[in-house]
C-alpha cells in the first residue's frame, strides 16, 4: 500500500507499510510548522530494508505562526504551554496505542522519535508516567519538556534505550538544552548514546548510520533458540 493521509482517530498521519510481516515500528514527529510529510523520508533512511511499520503524525494544531502544524503552544523556549501540550499528549498517545493495536505492533517493539518540537515530545511519550516502555526514544535536536500535567517518570524507564543528538552551534533550541536532558536521562538509568555535532538547528546527515544501526539494534528481536 502506497503511504496515504488518513485521519482515524481524528489526527493526520502517513504510513509507510513494511516490506513483510513488521519487526516492530518506527515513528517520526515533525518539527515546528511542518507537517507529517517532513520526516517521512526519514523513515527509509533510517530503516531501508523496510522491516518496521513507519508511521509519521501530524500536530494536531494549525493557525499558528509562522503556519504549518505544531505540537503545541510554545510559552517560551524549553517550555511548551501546559494546555495545549497536554491536550496533543493525551491525543497522541490514545491515536498511537489504537494505531499500533490496530497492526499487531506492541510498544515493546516500538521506537519514537522527532525533531525539535517533535522530538520533546518523543521523550515526553516514551517517559510520561504510566506509559508503556517502548523499544527507544530517537530525539533530535530538543529538551525535555517538563509540564505539570504531563508528568515524567525518568527513573521508572531505567533501562530502556534513547538516541539524543544535538547541534553545537543549534540557534534555536541551545545546545544546553540537549546536554541538559542527557544528564537527566542518564541520573535515571537509561540506556544512553548522545552526540553533539558542530552544527545549527538540523539533523547532521553523518550520524545517520549510527541512527541506522542503533534502531536495528533496537528493533531485532534474538531468538531464544540461538543464545
């Protein structure tokens, strides 16, 4: 099936189908004011022999400068406005959890990712209290929001695998912010890589055969019968 713009439970989204039965899933949040066609090229890149279900959503919110679709309100930088993020949470993570039932994927076998915007919200789905423990976190170039009704439980995820990259040079979302989330994710036992690349505010193309490599580590599943 060719990917496609639905919107079952009322949010946006593409899906690129796997090349057979899905190993697991692998699902992108664009930035601030793109769409969900932002990172759907991403989803090959990172996974180009097609094993796992990508799935690229759309922020629910529009109408926002400077345009395009957002996740949330921004009240400033590194705090998003609690209403609005919490409202696209609950909504995200009810259509992700239908989405995933619906095709046979348990979060176990589940990476999240994103980008600046979407990516504080990958690590704000993979560690939000009550959550199941996904497969990995694949945050780029964001923090980690901290929002009173959106509580996160770092230390209840201890083990679980995250991928943050940040740009040195990153003009708008400071490298501090990312180095910030590293040391909260590794005081909570986390599995951990972090890179830090001399660049702004984008995804640097030289870490994508670590992400590759990282998310097959991530996503293949070893057979009891072979340890």
């Amino acid at each position: 099936m060719s990917p496609g713009t639905s919107r079952d439970t009322e949010m946006v989204h593409l899906v690129r189908e796997p090349a057979g039965e899905a190993e697991g899933a692998l699902v992108l949040l664009h930035g601030r004011a793109t769409s969900e066609s932002d990172l759907h090229p991403l989803l090959d890149a990172l996974d180009p022999e097609r094993r796992l279900l990508g799935i690229s959503p759309g922020g629910p919110l529009t109408g926002i400068p400077p345009g395009g679709q957002h996740w949330y309100v921004i009240e400033r930088v590194g705090q998003p406005d609690e209403s609005t993020f919490v409202d696209t949470m609950t909504q995200l993570s009810a259509f992700l959890d239908s989405l995933l039932l619906e095709h046979g994927v348990a979060w176990e076998d589940t990476v999240v990712g994103g980008f600046s915007q979407g990516g504080a919200v990958s690590l704000a789905l993979g560690l939000g209290a009550g959550r199941p423990q996904a497969a990995g976190i694949l945050a780029m170039s964001c923090f980690l929001p901290i929002v009173r009704g959106w509580p996160i439980e770092v230390a209840a995820k201890r083990g679980m695998h995250a991928f943050l990259s940040h740009g040195t040079y990153d003009n708008i979302i400071p490298a501090e912010f990312g180095r910030r989330a590293r040391d909260l994710l590794e005081e909570g036992g986390l599995d951990l890589v972090f890179r830090e690349t001399p660049v702004q505010h984008q995804i640097d193309p030289r870490l994508l055969p670590e992400m590759q490599g990282w998310l097959r580590a991530r996503t293949t599943k070893v057979d009891a019968g072979a340890r």
